[in-house]
C-alpha cells in the first residue's frame, strides 16, 4: 500500500471538496497548501493523507464458449 496525501478546502457554506488529489509526499503536500492558502485566504484547508493499493485489472476472454447455445445459435429456442 502507499500513503499518498491529497488537500481538502471547505468552501464558504462548509462543504468540503479535494482540490489537489494523488501527492506522493507529505512535503509537496504542504507546500501545496501553502500556495493555496496565500492565493486564497478567505478559504480554509488542510491536508489529508489516505492509503492506496493499485489493483490490475482482470481481463476476461469474452470469445469464451460456455454452453452448446454459443456453439449453435441456430438452435436457441429464442429464435424460433
């Protein structure tokens, strides 16, 4: 698993919302937040770390025959 960081600000009517997403250190991070809080001061933000594991993804062969209807459609009652 890797430990990524990301920075949250909290709007005027205190909802939430990511503004940067996926930093890979705390220290880009904060920095990170520091621009945000010198370009915006009326904002509030902070920074939030979460743990992430990249998952492969599976590939499935659809050409698969998985019964006698996939090797003779012709007979599929739903045709008649």
């Amino acid at each position: 698993m890797i430990t990524l960081y990301r920075v949250i600000g909290i709007d005027e009517y205190g909802c939430s919302h990511i503004e940067q997403d996926g930093i890979p250190s705390e220290v880009e991070a904060n920095q990170e937040l520091k621009h945000y809080e010198s370009c915006w001061q009326d904002g509030e933000y902070y920074v939030e770390t979460y743990e992430y594991e990249h998952k492969e993804e599976r590939i499935y062969n659809t050409n698969a025959v998985d019964g006698w209807e996939d090797m003779y459609p012709q007979y599929d009652e739903n045709i008649y």
